[in-house]
C-alpha cells in the first residue's frame, strides 16, 4: 500500500466538490491521475475530488482566478498605452541571458520583467530593458513561475545587489523585493505545499512541485529572508511571515513523505495539492520516487529545519523521523562503484570503483530504478528506451551524495534515528 503521511481529518477537511474555473486567457487545462498507477495528461482532474472544498482553498483558488486576471489587464493596458494589437514576443535565453546583476543596467531590465504580481517567467532574456506592450516571458503560458529557478533567482541577485546600489536604486529593491516575498507566499497553498506555477493553470503545474527542486528552493529562499543578514533590512513582519511560510512548507514535506507498507520513504517528484499522494506529470515523468529531489529535501530538514540545540524546537515535530527515513532509504538503494556514461548510440552503467550513483526514478511500489519514455511505457532498464531519451533526460544522478555526507558529521542523529528505530 502506498500513501502520504496524512490525517484523516485533514483528507476529509480539504476534499473539493468542484474546481473553480480559472480566468488564464488562452490556456488548456490538461489533467492527470491521482493514482499510484501512471497517468498522462487528460486522464483525470486533479482538483476533481469529491466532498467540498474548504474555506481557505476556496479563497486560494478565487485568488488565483483574480490574480490571472489582474496579468491579463496589466498586458492589455500595456498594449493599449503602445498602440499594440499583438504582444511583442519576449526572447527565449538559458538562465536568463545572464548570472547576476552587477551594475544599474542589469538591475533596471531584470525589474522591467517582474510582473505585476510580483514573479518573473523562465527562459527569458533578461539583458534589455523589457518594452511596454512586450511579453514578460518567452513562454507566456508559464508567467509568473517557480520552474527553472524562475522568481526565486531574480529575488536573490536583487538581494545580492543591494548593499552595491545606490540609495535610489535600494528604493526600487525595496519595492521590488517585498513584493516577490508577498507573491511567494501569496502563492503558497494552505496546507504549505507550492504549485509550479502561480496563478494556478490546471495540469501537474498544480501539484505539489519538488521536482527541478521547486519547493526547496522556495523554502530555502524563506528561510533566508527570515534568518538572514542580507534580507535584515526587508520589514520585520514581512521576514516574520517568511519564517512562517517555511514553517508550514516543512510541516507539509514532512506529512507528504511516502509510507510504503508502513515505512517511511521519500517523496516524489509531484504530490496531489490536497491529499499530498503522489501524481504524475510528463509522460516521462510517471509516478515514482525521485532520488535528487528527495536528497534536496533531506538536506532541508538537517541544515534548517531540525533544532540545532535543546533550546531550540524543530519547525516540525516530525523532521527527525523524516530524516532518519530518508536518509535511510538513500543508503539502501544507492548504486555503487559505477557512473552513467551517454554515447552515440545509446547509455551504459560503466564500472568506476568507489562511486555513487542513484537512478532518477523508483517504482511504486516496488522501489526499483524504472525509466519512461514519451509514450508513457515503463521500462527497468535504461537501454530500452528510445535513443533520444537516453541521451537527453538524466536517468541517473549522483546529487545524493553531498546529502549522506554532511550525515556522516551529525553521528549523535544516527544515534537517535537508532533510538526512535527510524519510524
């Protein structure tokens, strides 16, 4: 049996009766099963649930159908202020065009791209000043969003710029940056989780998204601006908030880890927003454990999240065992003494004594490497699928390892793990 960590009375509280339709112009609402089993777009909505939906998700999806709304006035009077019928397209760029803001030029365009919301897109250029009437993404469909390090790279190079700008220019960080800090949290469902995209726009950009490391870098994001110097001058109750807003989203991974047959696991890539089962996205992208995302998670729980002396609480009462679990779980299926290598014709598993690896995906429940193709067929080995999945997807990855390691120096939480028997 396979399920997340939930309470009845939280599954029978946040169960809707129908979904609230959104207002994104332009956009089909593809949908995905809730299921264990794989799914693939059209099969099932995820908010199509029975029972009704609670006050505080009601208000949570009347926002986001407003906030779609507000995107859309803001390009439109844009538009008409240019003397536009069409939007000017936006220019596509790998992580944005650039790495950082270093001087007024950059800072001016990368704050010409936040939206009125308050988020940034992906894949965009950022370089030049965006023009009135023009895109603020390159995929208009995913504006404003978390995917990609979208949003999340932007607040943080606007923090890292700070103590270099100039008073006026401070003045617009000010703005700019409580404002991402209030659209982040503004995006974060009730129970803690946060979708991939906000406003909401139907599909797996719904779920609960750790893939690509979307909530972690979220939560860790929060945790910064409430706890550290470089955020010390955002207002106190803003950085209260964010404390907060972490506080919840670790009290949701730590409800949402995966049970199987009783243990505890570790997460998957996409979790329902209601009940935190697992859900599937792309066609290659079916339900199962994910070993990267996981390892991000964990490294979460120990560097913030667990109480770092007696004085102190967890965010969670729950961190410890989480950790112990999953930490656990990443010792047992880890692959040694072999590397990954793609070649022309294919991918082999190659023998390199001493190394550590872990496949993208487990199975559920079986928690066995299992590899996708576009079709949605599941297969065990790698060399089964076609070639250009295995010389363009990471199938295997070895980002678990920095996670184990920084275990391996908190021997006493071992020791406690052993205490609690990792339950």
């Amino acid at each position: 049996m396979v399920k997340a960590v939930l309470g009845a009375k939280e599954l029978s509280r946040l169960m809707p009766k129908k979904w609230l339709p959104h207002l994104l112009t332009g956009l089909v609402l593809a949908v995905f099963a809730v299921q264990t089993r794989p799914a693939s777009a059209g099969e099932t909505d995820l908010w199509q649930q029975p029972g009704a939906l609670s006050a505080d998700w009601q208000a949570y999806q009347q926002q986001s159908a407003a906030d779609a709304a507000s995107l859309q006035q803001q390009l439109q009077a844009e538009l008409a202020a240019a003397k536009l019928t069409v939007p000017l397209p936006a220019l596509k760029a790998k992580n944005f065009g650039l790495d950082g803001i270093d001087n007024p030029a950059a800072l001016n365009a990368v704050l010409s791209y936040q939206t009125v919301l308050g988020g940034w897109s992906k894949r965009t250029d950022m370089q030049q000043v965006r023009k009135p009437g023009q895109l603020a993404g390159s995929e208009p469909a995913y504006i404003p969003t978390f995917d990609n390090g979208a949003t999340s790279t932007q607040m943080r190079w606007l923090a890292a710029y700070h103590p270099k700008a100039s008073v006026a220019e401070q003045t617009k960080i000010h703005t700019a940056l409580t404002q991402a800090v209030q659209f982040v949290l503004r995006a974060q469902y009730p129970n803690g989780g946060f979708p991939q995209s906000y406003p909401l726009r139907g599909s797996y950009h719904d779920a609960v998204t750790l893939n690509d490391n979307v909530m972690t870098d979220l939560l860790n994001l929060l945790w910064d601006i409430a706890n550290q110097s470089d955020y010390q001058w955002l207002p106190a109750e803003l950085r209260t908030s964010a404390q907060a807003g972490f506080d919840k989203g670790v009290h949701w991974l730590v409800q949402a880890q995966v049970v199987v047959d009783g243990k505890r696991t570790v997460w998957t890539a996409q979790h329902h927003p209601l009940t935190g089962a697992p859900v599937a996205a792309r066609k290659f992208e079916q339900i199962s454990l994910v070993s990267s995302e996981s390892a991000a998670v964990l490294q979460l729980l120990l560097d913030k999240a667990l109480a770092k002396a007696r004085e102190q609480k967890p965010s969670s009462p729950g961190v410890l065992p989480a950790l112990c679990s999953g930490i656990a779980w990443l010792q047992q299926h880890q692959i040694r003494d072999k590397v990954w290598q793609r070649h022309d014709t294919g991918s082999a598993l190659v023998e390199k004594k001493g190394a550590q690896l872990w496949a993208r995906f487990y199975s559920l429940p079986q928690q066995q490497p299992v590899f996708f193709d576009r079709d949605g067929q599941v297969y065990s080995d790698v060399d089964q699928l076609s070639l250009e999945r295995q010389q363009g997807y990471g199938w295997y990855q070895t980002n678990a390892k920095g996670v184990l390691k920084a275990w391996r120096k908190r021997p006493e939480l071992a020791a406690q793990c052993a205490q609690i028997g990792g339950k």
